[in-house]
C-alpha cells in the first residue's frame, strides 16, 4: 500500500559520547582512555557548528590502531554526521557498519539502532525503520534518550495506525504532566484520546495498570476518559469500577475529585427524562444564518400540525446565535430543566459536533439537520444524521455491488479538516476490514485556490526518491522522442487507484477533478458527497467528466409532500424545510406510545426498532449506528441519474 500523509516528523539521533548517566556501563573498560580524549574533543567541535571538520578528525583514526568496539563508536559517530548534512544514505552506510562491531557496550548498540532507525524512516523506508526499533533495548538508555525513542516510535506508529504503540509512546512522553489543564493543553492530547478509546477494554485496562506508577496524572485523565467511555456505551457498572478505582489510586490530585463530584452530580440529576418533552435548537438570530433557522421551525410546526397526532409533546425551542459553545449550554439547560428525549439540531456542522458531544453525555437522542464530523466511536445509537452521516455515505459506495462497479482499488483525496479525517478514518477502516485495497491518500489545505502541489504529490509527480531510476529512463527516452511528447511531466503519475473519493464542496471539486487530468491521470471515477448535487458540477461536466455523488434520488420523492407543505406555508419546501419536516416526524415515531421513567428505556426503545422509515429515507440500525439508505447518484450534463447497481 502506498500513501501520501502528513506526518509528525520526529527524527532524532544520538551521539555516543554526549550521553549522561547510563546503565552499567565503564567506558574505560571497553575504550582506551586516548580514544575517549580523541572522541571528546571531536564532539566539541561538532557541537561548535564546525561539521566538515569534525568528519575530518574522524577520518583520521586509523581502524588499524583502534579495537572493534572503539570503531563502532567511531563509525556511529560518523553516520551522525552525514544525517545532520542531509546524506542519509551515507548515514546508513556508516550505522550498518558500526553495528557489525559493536561488542558488549549494549548502550551503544541500542544507540546505533536507533541511529539506523531514524536513517531509515529519513529515508521513507518505514517497515525497515520499524523493524530495527524494536531491537532496541531502552533499558539502556537515560530519560532524554527514551524521549528520543519514543518520539520515533509514536511517529512510526501512527503512521502505521498502530494505537496500542502510539498510546505507550504518548504516555511515556507525557509523564512528566502535573495537571488535567496541561494534558488539555498537550498539541496530541486529542491523538493521545481517539487511540485510547479505540483500543479494547482489556488494552485500556493493561495501560492504565502499566502506567500507573510513573505517569500517575496522564494515567488518571485516561482514567476519567474510561469512565465516560463506559458510560457512554451503556456500561454503568464498568463505569463505577473505574470510578472506584480512580477514588483509590488517585484520590490526592485534585482534578479526580472534581471529576468524581461532578460525575455523581450527572448521574443522578440527567437520568431523569419526559417522553413528551422535545428539544429544539437552532440559530434564530446571529446574521444570514438565522434565516435558515426560522425555515426549520417552519418544517417542524408543519409536521406537528399536518400529522394530525395529539402526541401532547413540549417543544422547547433554543436560539443558539450560530454559537456552538451556547449550544452545547442549552443541551445542558434542556436536559437538566425540561429532561428532554430527543434535541433536534446541528443546522450547521459545527454546531452539530458540540450539542451532539454535549447531548451523547446525557443519553439524549440527538437529531441533526447536518453531518456529525465525529470519530465513529464517539457515535451511537442516540445520533440521527438526516443527510446521510459519513459512515451512511461510504457504507453505500463501498457495497459488493459498488465495488462491483467502481473497483476495489480506492484513492481518497481529501480537505485536512475535522471533516475530511472523518472521512478517511472510515476509508481506512474498510481497508483494514479487507473491504478495499486503499493505494493513494492526498490531501489538500481547506480553503485552497489551486490544488497542483496536492494531486501531483498524491500521484507521485514530485520525484521521490523511489523513483529515481524510473526518472532516468524516462528522461532517455523523452530525450530520443521529443516530438512525440506532451512534456507537463518529467515522468508519468502513478495511478494505481481505479476511483478517488473527493468528500469536497462542489466549487473545489470542478478544481480538482482537471487538475488530475492535466497531470495525464485520464479515465478515473470521482465520486462526492451529497454537496454535490450542485449546479456547477452539472454546468462543467465537460470538464470533469465521469463524476458521481452519493446521495438520495429525488424521483423517489414523495410529490404529496410538496404540495402539504404549499398548503400550510404557501411556498414550496427547500432542503432545510424538508429536513426538519423529517426530524419531528422521526421524533413522533420513536416517542408516540412512549412513557418513559428512565434513559435506559429510550436507550433499549431505539435498539429494538432497528429500522425507522422516514419520509426522504430509511435509516437502518447496524454496528450500532443508524446508517441511512441512500443512492450513487451519476452526475451528467442533462442533471442527476441513480445508478442501478447489479
């Protein structure tokens, strides 16, 4: 598999002879007391910036007048030298060859493997990188080498999507952390949560146990994420021994008693619920936005009223001014006055992502006019995404008939933002499923004016290393057969992908689909979210081409719809207005009938349903998420035709 990511770049090397305190280690016994003075020396002037010299002097050392163990150090020392002027091939050369004499000074030898680790992840050869770190023995070395270590293995491991190994690595490195405020502050406290919770609960126990001692305050706020973890999933008892645990181990930071205290304080007061009470928050003021709003509560009252069901339901209605962190307020205010059942919101994602994360905490079932741009395992069964979540939308191009259509092969291309990770998460869980093969990953910076530097890195068009030779050839014969070439490449692209999922708005995608064109990337499949039912992309297929969206057909629409909306608003409904019209006729069927004395009973009401028809669509209840049906949609010139998958 080969992909284009950005990466947390931590490479660092070691010299030998600038080390403190090791374990069991006399240098006088391995090294002659000459050799030491020469090495010693030799590091003052590579510290002084004079590296030209300092390989000078280390070439001076004859290997003939020094013992095995005095030229590993040497050759180490070497290999240092040509990473820090940028020759890591030469830097690898000499760690190769200083390993092979490395004796019985093991601090060396996990210093020269580390060394070679780093060259060779340097040199974008990471199974090899990984390979040679785990020879490395850390007991070796002191807590400065071990930050070292550990910043190339949480690099490595990430990379790979290892979390057992990122979380360890993140522990260790954060250990010295005295408050829950500075983990917060942490710039991979949020990759230190998501590989946590994505472990099993018997890896997240072994890591709380195995820590416990040395990193007490990061191991005690994992502590309190496992907590809410369980809660969150149902599991109250799990929660309370965690809590319990927490109490004994960690009663004397401060920040634990805060959490406990409010924690119970939750427990007991947000259990309580009103099946007839209905929350509803959107932006009714706050600028153009506020238009919008006032269109959803013109498809809720439609509902309430056309249905013609005396469910006797309280609406609340909340104006969040288009502030998420007042939303996530009035989820709290909703629950905790009017015990609410379910919230209808998220007119916008960001709104979305807070009241849902708010709303998640309490047990409250969470409808939102928009996509939820959350980890999965944030997600559950109390989230409803009316437009298709992202889990809704790659569940339906990655289906056997899709695949069928499109081809396993998958390239994502995709905006670095909370919403394009949500994405390829996704994508990358169905390629370690084996449910696809995913060859190229790209992505490009939100808000962009051209996206040249990040299609030609996604198809290997920026001359790596690995295709120096291939540079050659295709150098010779551009060189004979000049004329026949349109030279915009020194090289042709790599495209090993049969189809690129884009999750872009529709004006960069009339961007981004040429621009691969232009680099000779011809005959591949785009496909969009649901933004692109767009009249752009309908207006330039000339220029893109072979284009599609997953979405829902509207020729399945109910036209009756239309025409009971014109009778109560005399006008005819937009996409907001039919959304939140399906948001209250979802909310009457899952409360009509309903009593409830507790959440658990919501909880278990939604679990058994498995399935709620709508009015745009179905959503069906799978791997414990509500993943709505929905159509791949070909894009043309003449407008939007469902694909019939055989």
């Amino acid at each position: 598999m080969r992909l284009v990511l950005s990466q947390i770049l931590f490479v660092f090397l070691l010299i030998a002879c600038t080390t403190g305190p090791i374990k069991v280690l006399n240098q006088e016994k391995h090294y002659s007391s000459e050799f030491l003075k020469k090495m010693e020396s030799i590091q003052i002037i590579y510290k002084d910036g004079d590296k030209q010299l300092a390989l000078q002097k280390l070439n001076q050392i004859s290997d003939a007048e020094i013992s095995n163990a005095e030229k590993a150090k040497k050759y180490n020392f070497i290999g240092v030298v040509f990473f820090s002027r940028g020759n890591i091939d030469k830097a690898i050369e000499n760690f190769q060859y200083a390993k092979q004499f490395v004796e019985k000074d093991y601090h060396l030898a996990s210093q020269i493997n580390l060394n070679l680790a780093s060259g060779y992840f340097k040199a974008n050869q990471y199974d090899l990188a990984r390979s040679i770190l785990k020879s490395v023995n850390t007991d070796y070395f002191n807590d400065r080498e071990k930050d070292k270590y550990y910043r190339l293995n949480l690099t490595l491991a990430n990379q790979r999507g290892d979390a057992k190994e990122t979380v360890n690595s993140l522990v260790f490195l954060m250990r010295d952390l005295k408050r829950f405020s500075a983990i917060e502050d942490y710039q991979y406290k949020e990759l230190l949560t998501d590989k946590f919770r994505s472990l099993s609960p018997s890896e997240r126990v072994y890591v709380l146990e195995k820590y416990e001692k040395d990193a007490p305050v990061v191991v005690a706020y994992l502590g309190k994420q496992e907590v809410l973890q369980r809660f969150y999933e149902g599991d109250k008892s799990g929660a309370d021994d965690v809590l319990e645990w927490l109490v004994k181990e960690f009663s004397n930071i401060e920040e634990v008693k805060t959490f406990v205290a409010d924690y119970q304080f939750r427990k007991e007061n947000f259990a309580k619920i009103n099946s007839k009470s209905v929350g509803v928050i959107i932006p009714l003021s706050g600028g153009k936005i506020a238009t919008y709003g006032k269109s959803v509560l013109a498809g809720i009252n439609t509902a309430l009223e056309a249905n013609n069901k005396d469910l006797g339901l309280n609406v609340y209605v909340r104006d969040n001014r288009n502030n998420q962190y007042l939303g996530k307020k009035m989820v709290q205010e909703l629950v905790m006055k009017h015990h609410v059942s379910v919230i209808i919101g998220g007119l916008v994602p960001k709104l979305a992502y807070e009241e849902y994360m708010e709303a998640r905490k309490y047990g409250v079932l969470y409808i939102s006019l928009s996509q939820v741009y959350a980890d999965r395992q944030d997600k559950s069964h109390l989230l409803i995404e009316l437009q298709g979540s992202v889990e809704s939308q790659i569940n339906t191009i990655l289906q056997p008939k899709a695949l069928d259509y499109f081809g396993k092969k998958v390239g994502v291309f995709y905006p670095w933002d909370s919403r394009g990770k949500s994405y390829l998460d996704e994508m990358w869980g169905h390629h370690n499923a084996g449910n696809i093969d995913l060859k190229a990953v790209g992505n490009f910076d939100v808000g962009a004016k051209q996206f040249t530097e990040p299609v030609k890195e996604m198809l290997w068009l920026n001359n790596p290393r690995e295709r120096k030779e291939e540079l050659l050839i295709w150098k010779e014969i551009r060189d004979l057969e000049k004329r026949n070439f349109r030279i915009i490449n020194e090289m042709p692209p790599i495209v090993d992908f049969d189809w690129v999922f884009v999750p872009s708005l529709p004006t960069d995608a009339v961007q981004i689909i040429p621009t691969f064109k232009y680099f000779d990337a011809h005959k591949l499949k785009f496909i969009g979210g649901p933004s692109w039912r767009n009249r752009t992309l309908k207006r330039e297929q000339g220029h893109v081409g072979n284009s599609y969206l997953v979405g829902n057909d509207i020729s399945d629409f109910d036209e009756s719809f239309k025409q009971l909306y014109l009778k109560f608003n005399k006008r005819t409904p937009k996409l907001v207005d039919t959304l939140s019209y399906e948001s209250m006729l979802l909310t009457q069927k899952i409360l009509e009938g309903e009593d409830f004395s507790k959440r658990d009973e919501l909880d278990r009401k939604l679990i058994e349903m498995k399935k709620i028809k709508g009015l745009i669509s179905n959503w069906t209840l799978a791997g414990g998420l509500w993943l709505k049906d929905m159509d791949i949609i070909k894009i043309s010139s003449k407008g939007f035709n469902k694909v019939e998958l055989k």
